[in-house]
C-alpha cells in the first residue's frame, strides 16, 4: 500500500472512532449540552495532538541536528508540518459538522 492511501486510511480510522465515542459520551444528554460536551471533546483532542507534535517535533530536532542548527531546524519542521496541521483543522471541522448533523437527525 503507498504512503498516502495509508495515511488516508488512518485518518479515516481515526475519524470514525472519535465519531464513534463522541457518540458514547453524547448518549443520555439532554439537547442543548450535546453541542457543548462534543466542541469540548473535539478541543481536547485537538489539545492532545498539538502537545503529541510538539514533543515529537522537539525530538526530532534534538535528535538530528547540532546545538547552533536547532533553531533553524524547528522553523523548517514547522513549515514541513504545516499541511499536516491544516488537514488536522479540516478534520476536526468536519468531525464537528457530522456531530452536529447527527444532532438534527434524532427524534
């Protein structure tokens, strides 16, 4: 499988279950804390990712360049990454809109 296909399908694994236990936790809500509890998961999510990149991102840097390239090396993983946390953005936003959806459809 090429690297990309495999990328997208762990993205769409990945979005599958955070819909799948957002639900989970959104179960026996009353309508108008539904929005609330699912912007709450999505953002600490997204907290977690943010933090998981960075510490990755610092390893990296530490791990592959000398004390004078680090800073140099930071700002060129952070431009290297940037598609990554825009894809990242675009799924929690769509993430959201499903939810949100799913509400509007029950009884």
């Amino acid at each position: 499988m090429d690297k990309d296909l495999t990328t997208y399908y762990k993205l769409q694994l990945a979005h599958d279950l955070i819909m799948y236990l957002t639900h989970i936790n959104l179960q026996g809500l009353p309508p108008d804390r539904k929005a609330e509890k699912a912007n709450q998961i999505l953002e600490s999510w997204d907290r977690r990712v943010d933090n998981k990149i960075g510490q990755m991102r610092i390893e990296k840097v530490i791990e592959q360049s000398s004390e004078e390239d680090r800073d140099v090396a930071t700002i060129i993983l952070g431009i290297h990454g940037m598609t990554a946390d825009a894809v990242r953005k675009e799924f929690k936003a769509e993430a959201r809109h499903s939810l949100f959806r799913s509400f509007d459809s029950q009884p």
